[in-house]
C-alpha cells in the first residue's frame, strides 16, 4: 500500500500562509497560486495549502483537530526551534515543556492550525 505522502491545509489565504511556512520550513513553496501553495520535501511528503475561498473548495468540517508536527532528535534541538520561531514572531499557543514523550511546544500559523516540536522519547 501507498503510505501518504500529501497533507493539506484550510488557509484563508494560501499566499500569507505559504510565506509563513516558508520561515518555518526556511525554504520556498514549489507552487503558490490564489488558492493553492505547496511545499515538497526531501522525503518525498509535500504540504498543501487550499484556500478555503476556492471555487471547489468544499468541507462540513470545522475547527482544528489536529497537527502537524516536528520529531527532533535533542532537547536543543526542540529549544533552538522554540527559540528562533519566537523571535520570527510565530506565536507559541503551548510553551516549552516536558510532556509524557520528552520536551515540546506548539505554535501556531496564521489560521490558527496547531504546529508541535517534539523530541522521541529517550526510552
């Protein structure tokens, strides 16, 4: 079977959201359109942004349940992160902390979908 290798996003405005990923990411969208960006990555995942103004656009869903997150190897790691995302001006919805798996934060991108950095547990 196939595992997946594309996620998506609702943004309001996939441009301003492509920017700001493009400071997490520190690497360019491949494509940004009025109501489509996205980013492809090393590993073959890519990441979507779907305006949620767009002409096909259609979902019964709504709120944020869930994640996209950041598997880092050291606790420096996950505090360099932490660091230079807070001075970039992302806003941090969960500061630095120990959780049951090891430290971790979560941000928050401009539409309000929850961004965590986390370490693996050191067991």
């Amino acid at each position: 079977m196939q595992a997946p290798n594309l996620f998506l996003l609702y943004v309001e405005n996939p441009e301003k959201s492509a920017a700001f990923y493009e400071t997490l990411f520190e690497t360019a969208p491949t494509s940004v359109f009025p109501s489509y960006a996205a980013f492809e990555f090393e590993n073959g995942t890519s990441l979507g942004l779907w305006s949620t103004g767009a002409r096909d656009f259609v979902s019964g869903g709504s709120g944020h349940r869930s994640e996209i997150a950041f598997m880092v190897p050291a606790e420096d790691d996950v505090r360099s992160l932490h660091d230079r995302w807070s001075e970039a001006g992302v806003a941090i919805e969960q500061a630095l902390h120990d959780a049951v798996f090891g430290l971790t934060f979560v941000a928050i991108d401009p539409d309000e979908h929850r961004i965590r950095v986390c370490m693996p547990d050191k067991v």
